[in-house]
C-alpha cells in the first residue's frame, strides 16, 4: 500500500482496489490458487492482458498482491506481512471466495497452468 500522509486515503485505495468486480476476482483467483504468472491469471478468467494489468497494478498499489519478475513474466501474489486492514480485506477475500464454486473452478483452472508452466511453452512457440 502507498504510504499516505492521511491514512484516510490509504483505507479509500484499499476499498477502491476491492470495488470492482474483476478486481476481486483476480484477488480472490490469486489467494485460492497461490502465485500466479499474469498470463495464467488472463488466461483463467478470459481477460485482455491490458485489462488484467491495469487491475493487477491497482491491486498493487492498494498493497493486496505483490509482484515478481521471472524474465518477461510478472509473477503475482499476496504479500507475507501485511498491515492490519490488508490482511483483515485479504481474509474477508479469502473466506467468502472459498464459499463460491466458480472461483474455486477458476482458481483451479489458473493453478493447472500454473503447474503445467503454461505461458513459458506459449512464449516459446511465438517466438518459434
């Protein structure tokens, strides 16, 4: 999360972040399945890779997920220590998504092209 002079706008960017529904898709697809390439993120939940980057950077921004870089690949995930209203959203996130069968079904989607190291064989044949 930024660091704000009034924490007031910190709590504003963390609800603006969980107010749109792909947004809470992403988080949610990301806290079920675990670290996830953007392209598998994209790909599980049939986004434009422009619209899944513009929601993952505010994500970002907002301190839910962190990201890392592999190559040409963003690899995304929840941070390990967050603050308190992070962690108190991320497990608000986390418990009702557990309950909704088809974030289950695309978090499992998204974790199978993560294990099958999916977006590595994609790129290669592009450039092929």
């Amino acid at each position: 999360m930024q660091i704000s002079a009034c924490p007031h706008e910190s709590i504003a960017s963390l609800f603006k972040a969980v107010s749109d529904p792909t947004r809470v898709r992403i988080l949610a697809t990301i806290l079920l399945a675990g670290e996830l390439c953007g392209c598998h993120i994209e790909a599980a939940l049939g986004l434009t890779q422009s619209r899944a980057s513009r929601h993952l950077a505010v994500l970002r921004r907002a301190g839910l997920v962190v990201d890392r870089r592999d190559g040409a690949w963003v690899h995304y995930s929840a941070p390990r220590r967050p603050e308190l209203a992070i962690r108190t959203t991320l497990e608000t996130v986390r418990k009702v998504s557990c309950a909704d069968t088809k974030i289950a079904v695309v978090a499992s989607k998204a974790a199978k092209l993560r294990d099958a190291s999916a977006c590595r064989q994609e790129r290669q044949g592009e450039q092929a």
